[in-house]
C-alpha cells in the first residue's frame, strides 16, 4: 500500500529512516552480541560505542578487527538511513567497506563516528566513519558505501 493510502501516523512511521535505523540497532542480534549502543544520530551522522568486553580481543586484550569493522559497518549504516526517507520496500546492503587500521586497540572500548559523505538518487549513500578508542587514541579509518 503506498504512503497516500496509509494513514498520516502510519505513513510518517514508515517514512522515517532514523525511526526504521533506532528499531533495527534495538532488535539485531549481532548488534547486541558485540554490546553496540547508539550514542547520537541525526541526519546524515551516527555515533555507535562497542565498549570492551572479553569476546572482543583476538590476542591477549586487542579487540579484534573485525569486531571494530562490525561497527563501522553498523554506524555506516545507521548514518545513512539517519537521513533517509523509506521506501514502501525497504531493502539495504553495504556494498563496499574499506577500513584502515591506525593503531591497535588494547583493552578498551571504541566509538565510530559516521558521516554521510555523499546521497545519491538511487539510494547510494557513501560514509566516512572515524573510529577512537575510549583513551581518545583514533584507531581506524573507513569508507562504507551503502545502498538504501
């Protein structure tokens, strides 16, 4: 059913992305196995934490990469649907992830910090997600290409 058949309270709950992003982050399972929690969002921009807990490290207490490439993609993706408007079938897929490694995080938690850098028309949405740990120490760079 399209929006103008919906009515007023219905169509604004479905046309929301932060609303669709805030329900998505409350009821994933992954999210919640790594502890990820939402620190801020508003259009275009999303602040997710991970902090530390002992099944993140892959070696002694260095928190894994791939734990903190979760959050980049999870805080990429809660960025671009911040400022997003939902389609009457939603589907969404990350279709790029470039992270960089600046330094190894030891024993402490990480906050990313997502950026839209660019929306196209199609529903292509392009991220920079910049990654500190609780120290301040920034330990990752990433791009995340994101279709809506």
């Amino acid at each position: 059913m399209a929006n103008a058949e919906r009515s007023p309270d219905e169509a604004a709950a479905t046309s929301d992305g932060a609303a669709l992003a805030r329900g998505w982050l409350e009821s994933a399972p992954f999210v919640a196995h790594l502890g990820i929690r939402l620190q801020k969002m508003e259009p275009g921009r999303a602040v997710l934490a991970m902090p530390f807990n002992d099944s993140l490290p892959t070696i002694g207490e260095v928190v894994h990469g791939g734990a903190i490439s979760s959050l980049v993609d999870t805080a990429a993706a809660t960025a671009a649907w911040s400022g997003a408007q939902v389609p009457e079938r939603p589907r969404a897929s990350t279709i790029g992830l470039t992270v960089d490694f600046l330094a190894p995080t030891r024993g402490q938690g990480v906050t990313a910090d997502a950026r839209v850098v660019r929306r196209g028309g199609t529903g292509l949405c392009v991220c920079e997600v910049s990654v500190a740990a609780d120290d301040g120490t920034r330990v990752a760079l990433a791009l995340v290409t994101y279709q809506l």
